[in-house]
C-alpha cells in the first residue's frame, strides 16, 4: 500500500478540490482538515472521505465557493453562517471571533449555521484549547439513531467533544460520537456480510440484533442505551433547534450524491479559565495525575497523540484505490 506524507495529504488534497470546484480558502481548510485526520489515525473521515467532498462539491451539495460570514449578535455570541460551504473555512475564520469574545469576558458560544460536516470535532474544541480556552463543541447530522424506545432514526450519530488547555502537555480532547459506533464503522462492517458484533446495530423492530439484513431495516444502537440516546437529543436540541439548522431526520445522508445542501448546525461554548478560582491548573493535573496513576488507563486523546507522532515521521499509508478514485474526479473537472 502506498505512504504518503502528510505534506503530501495536505497537498493532494488541497489539488483535488480546487480541481473540483472549491475557492481557494475552502480548499486551505478542508486540505488541513484531511491531513490532521490521517495524522490522528482516523483515515475515514481523511482521505476517505475527499470523494464523498468532490461529489457534493461537483453536485451543488457543498458549494465551493460560498464566502462565510461572521457577526456579534450579543457580546458573548458569536454566529457564523457558512453559506451552505464547508463547514471547515466558516470555523476558522470564526476562530479568532469566539477566542477573543471568551477572554473579554470569560465565557462566549459560537453557532455555525448553513454547515457541513465538521468532520473530526475534537479538531475544533482543540484549536480553541491551544488558545488557552476550555471548549465544548456539538454538531448534528443525517439521521442514525432512533429515540430509545423507538425504531425509526430522528438524531445523527451526533457527537460532542470537549477540550482542556494544560501547562506543558497539549490539551486534553474528549471526542465521542453518541452512537455505539461511528456509521462508517457500521458500513464496513454490513460490506463483510457477516453478523455484527454485538450492541452495534437495531432492526427494523428496534430491537438489537447481529444481522446485517436487519440492521440496513433499522438504526445505529445508541452507545450506553437510553443515556446515549439522551445525548443524542441534547446535541439535537443545541447544534439543529437552537442554531435553526436543519434537523437530522431531515437530511439526505452524505452517501447521497445530489440533493439539496445538508444545512448541518454546529454550536461552541468557550471558558476562559483565567476566570476559575486561583490554582485551576494545579486541580486539573492532580484530576489527570490519579488517572494516569492506575494501571491500563489513559486520557482521551491519548492514542491519537501517539499516531501523530509515527505520522509525521513515517506518514500514513494510502490505499491505491483511493488515489485513482480521488485522481479520476480531478480529470472529470
């Protein structure tokens, strides 16, 4: 299998979607946003999803070129309107909008309407943690998860992610999806036509089941039962109903190829913890000091540090396929 570099991610990625209609800015963020992907370790929401990016962008489902927008409706709001765009170029010209909102005055939420998909949220609770902030981030998307007791999908796997500044040691992330497993997991695993591990899936009946016929009729399991479910509404209710985007139950999922834009909602909430009671820093490493302390643990966050730094000395491996399938759009452009 080939290696490539994650410069030459960046840049691959970066080529192709410029080749395939995105602006320049758009193309800077998302390329940046692929390559922090492989580097974690998460090659599905890299790489493997540029095609997925070159058919929105070449059938109207992303538009490249939309300019995002950044205004303050009240001092401690910030709301960006992506434009049907990437949701990637919105954040980041945001970012300095939210950071400097949250030191003036020690908290600030920032909501991201007309998005797409944030692809990994801990990238984004990360960037406002290495701005010395804490960061909780939330974000919807296509419909995957029923309500607990239910058996039809109303909530996307609906991830949140959280993120704290440390002195000498990068911020810790927490990035978990509410679902059992992320959809690209469960698709991989119906392709094998094998039965399905165990609390993956629901059927038709909302009820679990290993079967691949069943699960394709039903739902992703959320992950801890009713508590995953719980979380799943939550995140509806503060990244679709509060930012007015689209509910999950009413967007076409992203395998979809044309339709209308996906209207995603994102929201942030930023602390400064300047404004904690003195010795915050001090409380947090003794919090992180008797987790690390006992046997087999470690912190969110951990293992993706970890293949970042084999990625950036040895790359990531890339399958063939992939190069010819990303290379074949760039010559239909």
């Amino acid at each position: 299998m080939p290696r490539m570099s994650l410069d030459e991610v960046e840049k691959f990625a970066f080529e192709a979607l410029r080749l395939s209609g995105a602006s320049g800015r758009a193309a800077i963020s998302v390329a940046r946003a692929v390559r922090r992907a492989e580097a974690d370790g998460l090659p599905t929401i890299g790489l493997g999803f540029l095609p997925t990016f070159l058919r929105h962008l070449g059938s109207g489902r992303v538009l490249g070129t939309a300019e995002p927008t950044v205004s303050r409706p009240a001092p401690g709001l910030v709301q960006v309107d992506a434009g049907d765009g990437f949701f990637h170029p919105a954040f980041d010209k945001a970012l300095p909008e939210i950071a400097s909102a949250t030191k003036a005055q020690g908290i600030a939420a920032m909501i991201v309407q007309r998005s797409y998909s944030a692809g990994v949220l801990g990238h984004c609770v990360e960037d406002l943690a290495m701005a010395g902030l804490l960061a909780l981030g939330v974000t919807n998307g296509p419909a995957n998860i029923a309500p607990w007791g239910g058996h039809k999908p109303l909530f996307g796997t609906n991830p949140l992610a959280f993120a704290v500044p440390r002195e000498g040691a990068p911020p810790m992330i927490l990035d978990q999806a509410s679902s059992a497993v992320a959809r690209l997991t469960l698709n991989a695993g119906l392709a094998t036509g094998l039965p399905l591990p165990q609390g993956w899936a629901l059927g038709g009946d909302g009820r679990p089941t290993t079967d691949p016929a069943q699960a394709r009729k039903g739902s992703l399991a959320p992950a801890g039962g009713a508590k995953g479910a719980g979380i799943a509404l939550m995140v509806e209710v503060l990244a679709a109903v509060f930012t007015g985007a689209n509910l999950s139950a009413r967007m076409l999922g992203y395998a979809v190829e044309a339709g209308p834009p996906l209207d995603v909602g994102q929201l942030f909430i930023a602390l400064d913890p300047g404004f904690a009671p003195a010795g915050f820093a001090e409380r947090l490493e003794t919090l992180f000091g008797s987790i690390d302390a006992q046997e087999g643990t470690r912190l969110p966050g951990d293992r993706r540090l970890a293949h970042r730094a084999i990625a950036a000395n040895e790359g990531v491996e890339v399958a063939a396929a992939l190069i010819d399938e990303i290379l074949a759009w760039g010559k239909r452009s």
